[in-house]
C-alpha cells in the first residue's frame, strides 16, 4: 500500500537530536537529506558558528534611511541579485562615503556573502574589487578564520550541491523562505586538508581571471561599436525644454508626455541618423512573441522556463521555474501546426533556436542576448524572439547595438511615465539600428564570440570546484584532486 511513497522511520531521539528548532514537518527529514547529513558525519566536520570570527547582517532596519543610491562612486552597495555565480557581480549600485561611514555593516577582502531570502543560499566572496562596501539586510556577512577554514573553499562547499541542500532543508515549510543567523551558524562544515582547499581556491581564482578577461572584451566591443558610430563622446543633454509644433509631436507620435520629447533622445536618434547607414530593427530581424502560461503552470521541475530576470547581455542564469513536459509537448505540437508548409525562414519555434536573439519588452526592458546553442527550455511572453533575416547584420553584432546606450535610451523614451515598464512591439520595430561594415562588425562578433568562449571556461571551473569538494566529502581527497587534475585539461 505503500508502494512509491517516500518514508523516513526515525525514532523520536533521532528527529529531536541536532534539532534545536524542533522541526517535525516531514520534509525536514527527507531521505536525501538524511543521506547528506550522514556524508557530511563521516567527515571531520565543525559548526559554521566555530569556522568565523562573525556571522552577523545589516543590523536595525532603521538604517535603511541612510541609503541613498548613487549612478557612479567609490562605494557600493552590494545586494542579493549582485550575487552571482560565487563572486560578487561588477554591475553594483554605489552610495556616498558619509552614508558609508554611518552604516554599521563593512565588508573586507574574502568575507563571504550569503543570500538569505528568495533563493536562499547563494556565496559569493568578497575580493579588492568589490570595496568599500556594505550589504542590505538580505544578505549574511560570513567572516571566516583564516587559520580555520579557506574563504575561497567555505564558498564553494556553500554553493555545491550538498551545500545547497543544506540550505533547501533548512527552508521548507517556510511560505516565504528565510536564513536566520542562528540557522547558518549552525551548519556543518567538512574539514579538509590545507593543500586541496588551497586546490578548491586555485580553482577559483583562475575563474575569475577568466570571466574577467572574458568582460574586458566585451568592453572593448562596446567601445568599438560607439567609435564606429561617432557615438563614443556622446553627453545626453540636460535640457529640460524642448519646443515642437502639434505635427512634429502628437500628430506624429501621438504621445502627449511631455518627458517622450526631452532633447536628448532628439540627439540620439540624429546621432543614430548621421552613421552613413542605419535602419528600422523591424527591416532587420523576425519578431516572433513567446508565450505567457501562468503561474498556474509552474512547477519545481521539468522543462526550464526563463523569464526576464533570468537574462542579461551575459547570458542566461539558471532559472528556478519549470514547465511539465506535457504541457510544453501540446505547445509545441500546436507550433508544429502552424508550421505546416511554410518555408524554414517563415516557421515559427516555441522552443528558440540557435542564433536567435531573446529581447526583453516588460520588466527590465532592453535586454538582449544571442543564444549560442537551441535553447533547452521555454521563454516567457515577456521575451521576444528576434532572428536576423538578411545579411545585413550579424546576430551577434545586433545584440550588443540592442544592449548599448543608444538603444537603451529609445527604450527609456518609449516606455517612460510607466511603474511597470512596457516597451509595446510596435515601438519596437521601430527602433533605429546603426549599421556599420561588415569587417567591422565581424571584428565586434569576434571580440563576442572570444568574450563568450572565456565566460564559458570560466563557469566551467567554478563546476569542477564544486563536484571536486563534493567528491571529496563523499569519497575522499584523493578521488578529488584526481578529478580536478583531469578536468583543468579542458580549460587549458
């Protein structure tokens, strides 16, 4: 009868000992769990609490008031989506130096960070770059013991797979999950020896000189398309006054906000207008919109389902939204339908292709990027799909003009005045495109493509630390190092 279902038997003292909250939900006591918690036993382990000179957060909500979000500084502001990929993101919000001085959170050099709410559990170390700097009270500053544990190998146990559910464990039965700090000291950490942390540290350092390297391109990119364009020194005006007639404005436009006629999108588009070539984006691509099917559909796994916050102009993040495999089939037997007879270049595809660029339009608008391979998963109707339909362009030069100021600041004229940004598809289509020549253009896809190859390498390492500390805690160091050894050979 009980064929199928999932069963832990514990006697009472075992639900009750290392329980201090004195859960009983019976997800608590999952058999993947147990099993984790078992592993991570047979090893010489220590509490995070003994691990850390501090574990502590952004202190009484009252400071919040001191914040003030600056566009450019000295000092940042570090938040929970500024976590990314075990490192902290260079895209970073600053504040002042006085509001710095009053804050009591102040990071250092290879404290750790860690996401407390939403998707809970995500480290990312601190390094030069990132300081000064404080933290919101999402995050927990995790200081670790230099004579103790390895800041650099602490990361990535946290980030690994075991680490990761610890943190799933420690959240369930919760409607909103939350890390409290008495719950991260708490957890148990596998001691290993000096020479494979430094290993795991190596690992990650030689990543993030990659993905480093990998930005620098893209920058050089960015700056070789506005040079090509004679937008380089561009300064938007200030401006507050703009004077047009009712046919240069609403009978054109027929917009009546006064913020759509500010000069400076006037300059851009002359500035977009004196390139010796420039067309409508809807003369360049195929506009294909997704599809919207609800929270009502989303599951905890099956057919990955990106939404806007899970692209940027560096790629797509993993996403924690899913689609049941029979659902997408239906879909994409109605897509099939519609395709019938239509030619290659007419067909449309709920599941985008390679070299298909995913725009955004809601939300954070403006955001491109070229996928590089079929993607393996669904898009929100929040995303267009653009597909370059002539030769005039390549895909991978049209997604850095789409992620660059000049067309940011159409998206800007376009969906201004709105709490929820909407960039509408006909504004879209419209968007004017600088088109460059096409060696140039090739040496910006080839800066692209290189910037994308060391990104991928990079991502690469950060995986193999990961499976390297897991493989450690599950066999044993010598297993581990094996596996590192074997696989660095494939970034080399």
């Amino acid at each position: 009868m009980l064929e199928g279902l999932e069963i832990s038997v514990l006697n009472l003292s075992e639900v009750l000992y290392d329980n201090n909250t004195k859960r009983l939900d019976s997800e608590y006591f999952k058999k993947e769990f147990l099993k984790i918690d078992s592993n991570i036993k047979s090893n010489n382990f220590k509490r995070l609490k003994y691990l850390t000179q501090k574990i502590t957060d952004f202190g009484a909500f009252s400071q919040n008031n001191f914040i003030e979000y600056l566009h450019g500084g000295s000092h940042y502001f570090i938040r929970n989506q500024d976590i990314k990929n075990s490192f902290v993101d260079d895209d970073k919000i600053f504040i002042s130096k006085e509001v710095y001085e009053k804050l009591s959170l102040k990071l250092e050099e290879n404290d750790l960070l860690l996401q407390r709410t939403g998707s809970i559990g995500k480290s990312g170390i601190v390094l030069k770059k990132d300081l000064p700097s404080s933290a919101n009270q999402n995050l927990a500053q995790v200081k670790p013991s230099k004579e103790k544990i390895n800041s650099f190998y602490l990361n990535t146990f946290l980030n690994s797979l075991i680490g990761q559910k610890i943190f799933e464990r420690l959240a369930t039965g919760n409607v909103q999950p939350w890390l409290n700090l008495g719950q991260i000291e708490s957890i148990k950490v596998p001691i290993k020896s000096n020479v494979f942390q430094t290993k795991i540290e190596n690992l990650l350092r030689l990543s993030y000189l990659k993905i480093e390297k990998s930005r620098q391109l893209y920058t050089q990119a960015e700056k070789l398309l506005l040079q090509e364009i004679g937008l380089e020194d561009f300064i938007p005006s200030k401006e507050s006054v703009n004077i047009k007639s009712f046919s240069e404005s609403f009978g054109k436009t027929n917009r009546l906000d006064a913020e759509y006629y500010q000069l400076k999108y006037d300059e851009i588009i002359k500035g977009i207008q004196d390139t010796p070539e420039h067309d409508k984006l809807v003369n360049l691509v195929k506009i294909q919109k997704s599809i919207e099917p609800g929270s009502k559909h989303y599951q905890e796994d099956g057919v990955p389902f990106y939404r806007v916050t899970d692209i940027d102009k560096r790629g797509l993040s993993t996403t924690d939204k899913y689609l049941s495999e029979e659902y997408v089939s239906e879909l994409i037997t109605v897509y099939d339908k519609r395709n019938k007879g239509k030619s290659e270049e007419e067909k449309e595809y709920i599941v985008p292709k390679k070299e298909t660029i995913l725009f955004s339009k809601d939300g954070s608008i403006g955001k491109a990027y070229k996928l590089r391979e079929d993607l393996n998963g669904i898009t929100s109707g929040a995303l267009l799909h653009l597909k370059v339909k002539n030769s005039r362009v390549n895909a991978d030069y049209l997604s850095l003009v789409l992620n660059s100021f000049p067309t940011q600041m159409q998206a800007e004229r376009d969906a201004g005045g709105s709490i929820i940004q909407h960039w509408r598809v006909h504004e879209i289509e419209s968007v004017l495109i600088p088109i460059i020549a096409e060696e140039k253009q090739q040496q910006i896809a080839n800066l692209i493509e290189e910037s994308f190859t060391l990104k991928k390498q990079s991502e690469h390492l950060l995986e193999v630390a990961k499976k390297a500390v897991e493989l450690a805690i599950e066999q044993n160091e010598e297993v581990a190092i094996n596996y590192i050894e074997n696989e660095k050979t494939t970034t080399a």
